[in-house]
C-alpha cells in the first residue's frame, strides 16, 4: 500500500491561513474540541481570527474553553459522535446558528489501556470503535450532504501512524485508524469536485492519550499548542485537489 505525506505544493502555498482569512475567516468545525489536539487546534484557529465550532461531551471543559476564546463569534455545544441521533441534531444547529462549515475536523477520539487484545474488555473495545469511526461516520451522513449543493468543503479526519503500522497492546486504537483510512480514501471517491476528505495523521504529540500509552515519557514529545501552529496552516491550506490524500503534520 502506498502512503503519501503532505505533497510540496501544500507546504509551500501562499500562506493566507496563517494570519487568518480577512473578515470572517473560515468556519471551521472541530470534534472532540474539549482537550488535548482538539483544544489546541481550537485556540490556534480563533486567534488567526478563523470561527470555531466546536464539540464535545463534557460541558465543563467547553466552558473552560469558551472563555479562553473570549468571543461570541464561535459556537460550542455539547455532543456525543456516538450518538447518530446526537450528531444529525448537531447538523441542525450548526446550519442555524453558522450555516454549512467550510472545515471539518474529526478529532474527536480515545484508545485502550495497553493490553493485549484478548485481556481488553468488550466494552473498552467498543468504545474506541464507535468514537473512532463510527462516531466519523455520524459526521460524514450528516454534514456531507449540507456540502453537496455548493460542492465545496474540506473534511479531515484524524488518523495516526498507528493507522499505518501497528503496535501491541493498542490493537483496538490501531484497528480503528486504519479503519479511518480506509474510510477516508473511499468516501474521497464519493464526492464531487470540490469536496476534499483526507486523512491526517497529526504525529506525536504530548497528550492524555499518549500519556496512557507511554507514560511519564510522553513529556519528551512536542506539546499540543506548538503542534497546533503548524497543523492549522496545514488544514487552512487544504483544497478539492487535496481529496483522498493520507497526510502527516
């Protein structure tokens, strides 16, 4: 199988998003919004001047968040991937409040305490499957058809270099990424002209997550904020002829 990393002419595209997009900026709409990548991505788009709507289970979190974002041009409301249901209501409100995002970001995720496959509880398993991809596919049934009649949009769903390789003890997270590969590249086939779904695996970054992987050496790797700079140029910048791409931040 043949991956592709960012192809050059993404890198060095005049870099418009950098500082934001003039008035307004994009609408960018960002799941699992609440910590960790998603968070960070959140706050790096806001203060290039970029409309955030965000989504999340925890309500506490997004009120910690919304008051980092100091500005009521962003929405963030509490949602489940999960719930099919959840999300197809969510699709509601975001055309009502914001109308259809240019940007979608399929952050939203979780993996399993390290064990091997057969000492992973059913439930713990299940869990990483329908948050990882299932909840993606919730987004994709529902906002994909708000896109359709302008035939524009960008939908990048998070990955990992674990949905390219594998690792014992995280057989479910690695399971589910590919999966978001393989979902990725067929619904890129899907679209029109216009529409882009990519993959995107953001690297290693110092998280929750790894920290529940690697322990106290999570600290070692780059720290979510100064990952964020570098991404939000990457999705900014994305474009129709980016569709069915597999990229690396």
């Amino acid at each position: 199988m043949t991956i592709t990393t960012a192809p050059l002419n993404i890198i060095n595209r005049t870099a418009a998003a950098t500082a934001g997009m003039g008035s307004g900026g994009k609408k960018v709409m960002i799941t699992g919004v609440s910590r960790g990548l998603g968070r960070a991505l959140a706050l790096e788009l806001a203060k290039r001047g970029h409309t955030v709507i965000g989504c999340s289970r925890t309500q506490e979190k997004l009120n910690s968040l919304q008051s980092e974002l100091s500005s009521d041009q962003h929405l963030l409301l509490n949602a489940d991937m999960r719930s099919n249901n959840g999300v197809e209501e969510l699709a509601k409100i975001v055309m009502e409040k914001k109308g259809v995002p240019d940007i979608i970001v399929n952050n939203a995720g979780t993996i399993n305490r390290n064990n091997k496959i057969w000492e992973v509880p059913v439930e713990e398993f299940d869990a990483v499957i329908d948050t990882n991809v299932k909840g993606i596919a919730n987004v994709l049934r529902h906002f994909i058809p708000l896109m359709l009649p302008n035939k524009r949009g960008i939908i990048v769903n998070m990955s990992s270099g674990w949905g390219r390789s594998g690792a014992a003890l995280v057989a479910p997270y690695c399971a589910s990424k590919w999966a978001v590969e393989g979902l990725s590249r067929s619904v890129a086939k899907e679209v029109p002209d216009g529409i882009a779904v990519v993959a995107l695996n953001p690297g290693v970054i110092h998280t929750e997550m790894l920290e529940s992987c690697f322990g106290t050496s999570a600290s070692s790797y780059q720290a979510p904020d100064a990952w964020a700079s570098k991404a939000a140029t990457l999705i900014l910048n994305l474009t129709g002829a980016d569709n069915g791409a597999s990229l690396t931040v």
